[in-house]
C-alpha cells in the first residue's frame, strides 16, 4: 500500500463521468472533500484491508478493481465478491470489530482515503448519504443472494457466464470497458474456482464449452461477451442488480 502525494478533488472526481454512477450534488461533493483524508494506490495483489484486523480507514474504490475474500484456517481461500470504482471498503470497521476477510487489489488500484472515527458524525451531517450506504448495503445483499443462488442452482457453465456478465456490466457502468463488451483485466481460472465452488478442471472444460458455444471467450487477460443479451437468457439474471449506483 503506498501513500497517494496527488490526490484528486472531489469535485473533479472521474466517476461523475461513469453512465452507471449516479451524479452526486456539487453541495455533496465538497462536504465529501472536507471529509477526505487522502488517497492510496495499490499494486495488483496488495491488501486494502486484511482478515483479523481493525481498518482504521473506510475506503471508497477510486480505480480498479478488487476483489472480497475469506481465508480458511486450512488456508484455502473463498473470493466473495469483486469491487468496482464507486464501491464502499470497511464499513465493518465501524463497528470497531476485527475484519472477517481481506480485500486485495486484482488489478492496480486507487482508494479514496476517510477517517473511521468521525464517519458517523459525517454520516448525521449528511443524512442523504445515510439513504447511501443502506442503499448499497442493500444492493450487495442482493448480489450477495444471487451468488448463492449460483452456487445452488446453477451449474458450472451457468455459473461462469454469470460472473462474466456481472463483471462486464459493472465494468462499463464505471468506465472500465466500452460498449464493445471487452473488459482487460487478469482473472485466473484459479480464481473463478474460489469464486464459483467448482475445480480447475470443471472450470477449464466450461470455460471451452461455453467459448464453442459463443456465448463467452475468457481467457487469461480478458473476457468478451459477443452478444451479451443471449448470456442474459442464457443465466436468467436480475437486471435489477445493475441499476446505477450512487457513490462516496
């Protein structure tokens, strides 16, 4: 993790330009200024927040993408959710508890520093950005279910075309990818294992299929979606879960 020297005004923040962002109130943006500590910039693969200890920051995801774990006590490891620009890091700190899981950038990242002690007082102050979080808490429980409901009900395939679609939608709702359904971004068939529940060679033999099919071409440094509607069909997703998105 290293300290961020140029950090970027609120009020010239890039996520206003996002189509999945919802625009925040000039009035907003500068309270969120005052509030700002600072920026920090990740590495692929260094840890935001880390399973066991108390973050004394709370994050907001300014680039990037990271993504949510939990470590077993065998050392295996369960990737719950991937974290986009705009996304909220920390908020467990709040209640001045040990972290039940780790955040590790996926890519090179850049966080929007706040103070834990003191973001309740900010909250009262700004009781809109209140409706905020529980609005994303919300939505995270929403994704949340749905991973379940994949881990449950869908097979290995239907699983893997969903992650596809979630992380392609969420990529363009944050400027990460274009309207050409491509997003760069390194994910290991490793890593879609600890996601989806499945071994390497299930995930590798679905990945094949589900390329032949033309439904998704993953490969080591990015995925494409030829025509993302019919992968929509394909997993019977909730189109509710990619609506726009306020953000901190």
């Amino acid at each position: 993790m290293k300290s961020s020297q140029a950090s970027v005004a609120c009020t010239s923040c890039p996520l206003l330009a996002c189509p999945g962002l919802i625009d925040a109130s000039q009035e907003r943006l500068v309270e969120t200024q005052k509030f700002k500590q600072g920026e920090i910039a990740l590495d692929k693969g260094g840890q935001a927040i880390i399973q066991g200890a108390r973050s004394p920051q709370i994050y907001s995801v300014l680039s990037g993408v990271l993504i949510r774990f939990r470590l077993l006590d065998d050392g295996r490891r369960q990737i719950i959710n991937f974290l986009f620009p705009g996304d909220l890091i920390g908020l467990q700190s709040m209640l001045d508890e040990p972290m039940t899981h780790g955040v590790e950038a996926l890519t090179p990242a850049r966080l929007c520093c706040f103070p834990r002690d003191g973001f309740l007082d900010f909250v009262g102050a700004n009781p809109h950005l209140g409706y905020d979080i529980i609005w994303l808490a919300a939505k995270e429980e929403a994704a949340l279910e749905e991973h379940l409901v994949a881990l449950g009900q869908r097979n290995a395939r239907e699983r893997i075309a969903y992650l596809a679609l979630f992380l392609i939608k969420r990529a363009e709702a944050t400027c990460l990818a274009g309207d050409d359904h491509r997003l760069e971004m390194t994910v290991t068939q490793g890593q879609i294992a600890d996601m989806l529940g499945l071994s390497l060679v299930h995930t590798n033999r679905s990945i094949q299929t589900l390329r032949k099919e033309g439904l998704v071409h993953w490969s080591l440094t990015e995925i494409v979606l030829p025509d993302p509607d019919a992968v929509a069909n394909y997993v019977r997703y909730d189109p509710n879960l990619f609506v726009k998105r306020p953000f901190l």
